[in-house]
C-alpha cells in the first residue's frame, strides 16, 4: 500500500502530543459534526471527521479532553490541511482560560510521556 505524502508549506512551533480524544465541530457554512483528536499542540490539531472538512474553511470546535471537565472551546480555527477525513487544524482565537487549560492539559501529557520514556529506558 502506497502511503500519501502531504506536503503542508507551514512549520509547527510545538510539539504534537498523541492524544485520542472526542471533539466537535461546527464550520461557519453551519455544517456540524463529530470527530476524534489524534495529535495536539497550543496551536492546533490533527482531526478525524464522520464527514470530510474542506481546505481552508474556517471552524469552531468544542474538544472533550480525557480530563473529564467541561468541553474546552476553539472558537475560531482554520483548516489548513485536509487528507480525506483527515485534518490540521490551526488555532486562531481561544478564550483566555480555555487557552490556559489547553496548556496546562497538553503540559501535564508531556511530562508524563517523558517521564515514561526514561523508565522505559531505564528498565532496558
């Protein structure tokens, strides 16, 4: 099986911690849908849809991180990449403590994907 090779003419300034978690989504077009985080960063996401989003098009979203509180609320994002029902979605507004919950989240993650890296290390 051939793999696609997507070409994305951007850089990502952050990490992209792998997470699988619930998110919904609504584009300005009033089309709303469901879909599952696969990878997230302070700004932004890589998204798979039931139904596909188009390039470019502007979104909100609503993401049911595995913390167990309320929705956190993207409430504009752009799509800049999209691979059938596969998306990069940048972040462009997010309400100040939405933004800080999104860090304090993805931070926590890290540290502990770190921090099971070395004892794994250690343990080889």
């Amino acid at each position: 099986m051939m793999k696609h090779m997507i070409s994305r003419p951007y850089h990502r300034s952050f990490y992209r911690l792998p997470v699988t978690c619930s998110a919904m989504y609504c584009m300005l077009s009033t089309l709303v849908g469901e879909g599952t985080i696969k990878n997230l960063s302070p700004l932004g996401c890589m998204i798979e849809t039931d139904k596909p989003l188009s390039a470019k098009e502007d979104i909100a979203l609503r993401l049911v991180l595995p913390d167990q509180q309320e929705s956190l609320p993207i409430e504009f994002a752009h799509v800049q990449w999209i691979d059938g029902n596969r998306a990069g979605i940048e972040f462009l507004q997010v309400e100040t403590d939405a933004n800080l919950r999104l860090h304090d989240f993805i931070w926590e993650r890290t540290v502990q994907r770190f921090h099971a890296i070395q004892v794994d290390r250690v343990a080889s």
